[in-house]
C-alpha cells in the first residue's frame, strides 16, 4: 500500500513526520534511486526508499521512554561535540533508533518524551493540542506581584507576547524564589527568556511534569517504558484517531529506569507497574 513519504520516514524511527518532510525538501531522500519530492508516495514493502544513502529497513515496533535529562546534557539525535553528551547516547543500549518529543536547553533537566513514533510525536508538539509541561524555576530575586500577574497573563517577547500560563510562587528566600510554572507553548528557552523579561534571571530549571507524567523515582540519567495506558493517553492528547490509539496496546512493556549503558533489565510481566531502580527524584 502507498502511503506518504513522511509517514514512512517517521515509521521507521529516523525522524519525525516533520523532520522527514524537510529531509525531503533537500533532495536527501530517493524512492527506487530517483529523488523524491514533497507529496510523493511510496511502498515500504515494495519501493526501495533511501535517506542520506541508508535504506529503510521493516519498520520497527513503537518505543515510548520516559527520560529525566541531566544537566549538561543535549536534546538532540546523534552524537554531541566534545565532552557534550546527547540524550540518545544515554540510550545507547536500546536497540531502536529514539529521537525526543521537544526539547530542554542545556542547562535544564528534567523529564523528556523519547519514541519512533512520528505521529505521536508531531502530535503532542503541535501548538493545538495546548499539552501541558511543568516547571520547578528558581530565580535570582523574589519576583514581586506585578511580575507574577504579568508571567500569568502573557510576556512580550521579540518572538510574540507569550500564552496564559499559571504560575505559583512556591518558597522564598532573602535572594531568590522557587516558582512553579506550568504552560503549554514550546518556544526556545520559554521559561528562561519570561522571567529575564520580568528582571529575574533562571539559577535552575527542572522539568517535573509533562502532561499526566511525572518524574516519580526518577533520578537524572534514568528512564523507564510507558505502559499502555499511559500511551493511549498521550495518543489522545495528540488527536490521533481511534485506531492509532488503539494501536498503542502494543507498546512495549516497563524494563525499568536504567543508568547510561547498563545491561538490559529482565522485562516484567504484563500488567506490571514500571519501577525506577534509581533513587527518589529530588
């Protein structure tokens, strides 16, 4: 059966659907040695499709972790530059090729998506669905009412005033506050460049929660499979139809949170819960 090159692309866990479609644009993908363009279809079972000279091989069964990225580390596919580490070399072990669903600047921690799946993937990030992310900030300087109303109603920023968002002052310090704050955009630095606007620069930012997931057990450097439900969940969330969510029972079971490159854990029953062998999260 023909379907879109994209969708092909993003099935087989080389890139998103979105990613895919700008592979395309730059002439680096072909279908039977011919270039493809924007629009054309393909047969995965038939067709021989390439990108960048690697050809795509039987798609691969879905694959839904959820990371706690450290510090220091990027969200980015590949390798990093340097002594910079990448999210995906901390899934080094896995045997499918993961990319994350959005993004935490270098500095920040905190939990992230990792999957093959494309459509879940453009889904969630798209700016309709309003998915939620929450933040634990700590700011130099206690922001003062003024500043809090204007990070609730919406920052002018040089991208576009930002969207409501909550935003709770938590605890206070002579120096410096802990805030939590939960929005649903997914600018570049979002959270760092709203309160630098308000006059108070981001000592820390973690990540504690996106959409109904939380961190739970844990700890940077670990991650643990979704189960079903939670997969099924999030394809909601990402308006995919009643048959992609259904197709989300076969997501593969809890292995546990593991550090960088330790051997694969013994995979639990089903019906199991996921448990983090880590620590508690801090």
């Amino acid at each position: 059966m023909e379907e879109r090159l994209q969708k092909i692309i993003a099935r087989a866990g080389l890139a998103s659907r979105r990613e895919a479609e700008r592979l395309i644009e730059e002439g680096l993908v072909t279908v039977n040695g011919r270039v493809a363009h924007l629009g054309d279809k393909a047969d995965a079972g038939r067709d021989h499709v390439k990108v960048r000279g690697r050809l795509l091989q039987a798609a691969e069964p879905p694959v839904y972790l959820l990371l706690y990225k450290p510090r220091g580390v990027l969200t980015a596919s590949g390798e990093g530059e340097g002594d910079v580490a990448t999210v995906t070399e901390l899934l080094a072990h896995e045997p499918y090729r993961l990319f994350p669903v959005g993004r935490l600047d270098l500095d920040s921690e905190g939990l992230l998506l990792m999957t093959n799946d494309g459509a879940l993937a453009n889904g969630l990030m798209h700016p309709r669905r309003e998915v939620p992310k929450r933040y634990e900030v700590k700011t130099k300087g206690v922001p003062g009412p003024k500043a809090l109303e204007l990070l609730r109603k919406g920052v002018p920023l040089e991208d576009g005033r930002t969207a409501p968002a909550k935003v709770r002052l938590v605890e206070t310090t002579r120096t410096n506050a802990w805030l939590e704050v939960i929005l649903h955009e997914g600018r570049y630095r979002q959270v760092r460049r709203m309160c630098e606007k308000v006059g108070h620069s981001v000592l820390k930012l973690k990540r504690t929660g996106y959409a109904f997931l939380k961190a739970g057990e844990l700890t940077p450097g670990t991650y643990r499979a979704l189960t079903a439900t939670e997969v099924a969940r999030l394809k909601a969330l990402a308006g995919l139809t009643p048959a992609a969510r259904k197709s989300g029972n076969g997501a593969r079971k809890p292995t546990g949170a593991r550090r960088p490159k330790a051997a694969p854990a013994e995979r639990p029953s089903r019906g199991s819960r996921p448990r983090a062998r880590a620590g508690r999260s801090r």
